[in-house]
C-alpha cells in the first residue's frame, strides 16, 4: 500500500507542478497583452460639467429640429447629419454658451437668422481648422 500512496503522491505533485508550469506563461503573457487599468477619481464639478454639457447638447438639438431651420441650413448646404456631429462634438463649454445664445435670441425670424449665421460660422471656422469638411468652398490645405 506504501507504494500506492507514494505513487499517488508523486502523480499528484507532478500534475501540480504541470499545470503550473502551464498557466504560468499564460499568466504573464497576460500581463504584456491587457494593459493594466488606471482609474482616477471624478470631482462632482467635473461630472457636473459633462452632465450640463450633454443636457446643452440635446436641447439646441431640440431647437435645431424645427423644419424651418433645417430647410435654411441645407439651403446653405448643410444637412441636418452635419448639423448633430458639430453639436456632438462641442465642448461642455462650447454647448452651454451656444444654448445661452439660443435661449436669449428672440422669437420669430430674427432669432432664427442670428442662430443660423451662428451656426454657418461656427461650420465655417472649424472647416477653415481643418477639423471637418462641410463646405466644399473652404479648402484647409494644399491641393
């Protein structure tokens, strides 16, 4: 029986070390492979910002859908696609002063034209940075 119990433990130990010799390079391949995750503390300040940035976002959005504004705007060859990239890509910064320029145009027409200009020359001056490529007109770089 010695020798069962012996010749078992010898199985047993070989197939410990086995599998450790096995999952070991798996293990450290790991590590190369997925970088290691870093986490940092949001300030409320900051979450803040990026919340009233995105409620910024949707409600020009919001003010933006009226059919008469976006028959201007692709009258001047915007469409409406372009029109939400450029407000999903604002700043939380960028969003809250647009919307603020919004909510304190007037009614009617003249509220309308002064937030279609705005919005042609904020289009205008990130095609003139070679950030987009709305207008054909603007030409940002060499041909």
């Amino acid at each position: 029986m010695s020798t069962t119990s012996s010749h078992s433990k010898n199985t047993s130990s070989f197939t410990k070390r086995l599998i450790t010799y096995l999952c070991m390079p798996a293990f450290l391949g790991m590590q190369l492979i997925a970088p290691a995750a870093q986490a940092q503390m949001v300030s409320t300040a900051d979450y803040v910002s990026i919340q009233q940035g995105q409620a910024d976002r949707d409600r020009i959005l919001v003010m933006l859908d009226r059919e008469d504004l976006k028959g201007r705007l692709e009258a001047m060859g915007v469409s409406a696609e372009a029109v939400e990239l450029r407000v999903a890509a604002m700043s939380p910064a960028e969003a809250s002063a647009f919307a603020a320029q919004l909510d304190s145009a007037p009614a009617g027409a003249n509220g309308v034209v002064g937030a279609l200009v705005l919005i042609f020359l904020i289009l205008l001056f990130t095609d003139l940075m070679g950030w987009t490529d709305v207008y054909p007109f603007v030409h940002s770089g060499p041909t």
